[in-house]
C-alpha cells in the first residue's frame, strides 16, 4: 500500500517528464511510420501535428504553463529522431508554421472547438 501512495506521488509530481518520454516515444513511432513512406509524408504529419500543438496552446492560453512547451518539445524531439527521410531543419519549420497557423486561426475566430 505504501509502495503505490510512493508511485501515485511521483506521477503527480513529475507528470510533465513523464508524459515528455511517452509523447517523444510516441513521436518516435510517428515518424518511423511516416518516414518509411516519403519525406513529404513526413512533413505533412509534422505541419499537422504543429497544428494540434497550436490547438493545444491555443486552448491553454490564459493558463498556460510550462509543462505544455515541455510535452510539445517531446514529441518534436520524439519525430525528430526518428525521421530518416528529409531535412531535420524543414521538419522544425514546418512544425513551428503548424503551430502559428492553428494558434492564429483559433485566435481570429477561423476555428472553433467545441468544449469537452
């Protein structure tokens, strides 16, 4: 019983490092998937995935902390590694440009998400 209160604690403590090496392991098999086809796969699954990023930050705008910027990174970092096709440097781009478009089309109005 003490053992688990222990495990409980420390995902509530460190839930942002923990759910950064699932998010970046899942990035991983992300782009393993996405890459073994074509490069320009692989860019259209990270400007989307930039999108759901811009989505997310978007959502969390007036209480966004820290272990959101993390939990992105870990799935950049994730896709990153295990990209084999294409330019490390677009794929960065072209995430960061997903991000911006979601985030500036939620912002305007473009968009709307209905609250879960």
């Amino acid at each position: 019983m003490v053992r688990r209160i222990r495990m409980a604690s420390f995902f509530f403590r460190s839930w942002a490092e923990f759910s950064f090496f699932v998010i970046m392991v899942f990035g991983f098999t992300v782009s393993i998937w996405a890459s073994s086809h074509s490069a320009a796969i692989s860019y259209i699954v990270i400007f989307l995935s930039g999108m759901i990023a811009g989505r997310l930050l978007y959502d969390r705008k007036q209480k966004l902390t820290i272990p959101y910027y993390i939990i992105i990174s870990g799935f950049l970092i994730g896709f990153l590694f295990g990209t084999y096709y294409g330019s490390k440097k677009v794929i960065i781009v072209l995430f960061v440009l997903g991000t911006l478009f979601s985030y500036h089309l939620y912002n305007k109005g473009y968009l709307k998400d209905l609250p879960y």
